[in-house]
C-alpha cells in the first residue's frame, strides 16, 4: 500500500480510527472475494462495538438501580432512556465530519479519565481500605490468602506506574490534530470536559460526603476513611460491654454467708 501510493509506511500504517475504517479495508479490497472478507471484517466491528456497549451500559444501569431503587423498579423505562441518549450521541458521529468527532471522543472520552479512575481506586484500595483488610476478603472468596508479591504491586507498584503514566502522557500532551487538520481550541477544551466528566464524581462526591457528615472536621475524615466492617465490628463490641455492664449481679446464699475480709 505505500508503494503504491507513493507515501512513507509509517504514514500509511497509522494508528487510531485511520488503521481500522482506512488502512484496513484498503488491504481487504486487495485480497480475493473482497466483498465477503470486508463484509465479514465490518460484522466484527459491529459485534465487538455491541459487545463493549453492553458491559458498560450494564455498569451504569446495575449502580443506578441499587442506588436509587425507583429505577430498578422501572428498569425497562430507563434502560430505553440511556440507549435513546447513546443514540442522540451518535448521530454526530454519522454527520459529514462525524470522523473528527469520533476521532476527538477516541482520545479524551477514555485514556485520561481511566487512568485517574484506576490510580484513585489502586489508592483508596490499598492505602484507605487497607492491603491486609483486602486480603482478607479474598481470603473469605477463595480460601487463601495473596501472597507479598501481590500486596507490594498493589501497595507501591501499581499506584507508582499509573503516577508515571499519567504525568508522562500530561507532559507530552499535544492538542488534538488528525493528519493536516488541527483541531481548534475549543474542541481541545470539549475533549477535556469529557475527559473530567466522570473523574470530576470522585472528588465531588468526597467532598458531599465530607460536608454531610456531623462532627468536626478530624472526626469527619475518621469516620470517612474507616471500612463499613470496621465500624460494624466496633458497634457489636461496644454493644457486648455495654449489655455486660448492664448486668445486675443476683446474690446467692454463698455470696451472703462469706464474711468480710479485713485490710
């Protein structure tokens, strides 16, 4: 292919969108019975977009209704909702510059925000909850333990690598451009609301959290941080001592028969 068109190869594999809807059906209307490979290259497309949609929609629908139970008691309803917005979406993506705005979604809509997503919960996993809590719980589901290899990349390995990642991808940041079209600075900034969109709920909801919590602001940050078991541990302690102190002692002939000792 680029010999024949006369072009570096390195500007004729690309990579992105351009290698899947350009370089790829280019070297399938090469190969013999084209129409039947292409039609079968695009129905894989189809199927493993289909795919993808579902485990994400699935994510969304299954935290909305646990959190709010009149959703999952109209699940039909709202499940014909999401998808009617995935559709309005992507109808931009089927206009006459619907490349480029797939193209900008490709970028921002999911590297950055996976990897703050990913880095918050290796933190919060490992240094709030806790490695050996963690441990313990699969311990509970598969009847042993991690070993210490798992708990240092969980502990220092991974958050250290996905710091890495994300200050090194910041750092080489480039805007947006698709082969000698450059993207203007406004879909720069579109790109990186869409990116924050849902980084943005994890502080936010930290800080609701933060403010709805009675108590000062040391006390707050206790309760906060410490796991669900730990609380529900500690209230069926208090309990015990609690019911034990309030125990009234019975006398019984013995205990009123002893005499007194004295000092």
């Amino acid at each position: 292919m680029a010999h024949a068109a006369g072009r570096p190869i390195q500007d004729v594999a690309t990579e992105g969108p351009g290698l899947v809807f350009v370089v790829y059906p280019a070297a399938i209307a090469t190969m013999p019975g084209s129409i039947f490979w292409a039609l079968i290259f695009f129905m894989m497309l189809l199927t493993l977009g289909l795919d993808s949609s579902f485990g994400g929609s699935e994510a969304i629908i299954t935290a909305l209704s646990d959190e709010f139970p009149k959703i999952g008691r109209h699940r039909e309803i709202f499940v014909a909702c999401l998808f009617s917005l995935y559709f309005m979406v992507g109808l931009a993506s089927c206009s006459q510059g619907g490349f480029y705005f797939f193209h900008l979604l490709d970028r921002y809509a999911a590297g950055y925000s996976m990897l703050f997503a990913v880095f918050f919960e290796a933190i919060a996993v490992s240094w709030i909850y806790g490695t050996q809590r963690f441990c313990d719980d699969i311990r509970d589901m598969i009847g042993f333990s991690p070993g210490y290899y798992w708990r240092f990349c969980w502990k220092f390995a991974a958050p250290l690598f996905l710091l890495f990642i994300i200050v090194y991808g910041l750092l080489g940041y480039e805007p947006l451009r698709y082969e000698d079209y450059v993207y203007p600075s406004w879909a720069n900034v579109l790109g990186w609301m869409i990116a924050g969109s849902s980084v943005i709920m994890i502080p936010a909801v930290a800080i609701c959290k933060f403010v709805s919590t009675p108590g000062s602001c040391s006390k707050r940050l206790k309760i906060l941080t410490t796991p669900w078991r730990d609380t529900q541990l500690g209230s069926q302690i208090n309990g015990m001592v609690q019911s034990e102190s309030n125990q009234v002692r019975i006398p019984t002939p013995e205990t009123l028969n002893q005499a007194p000792v004295e000092v």
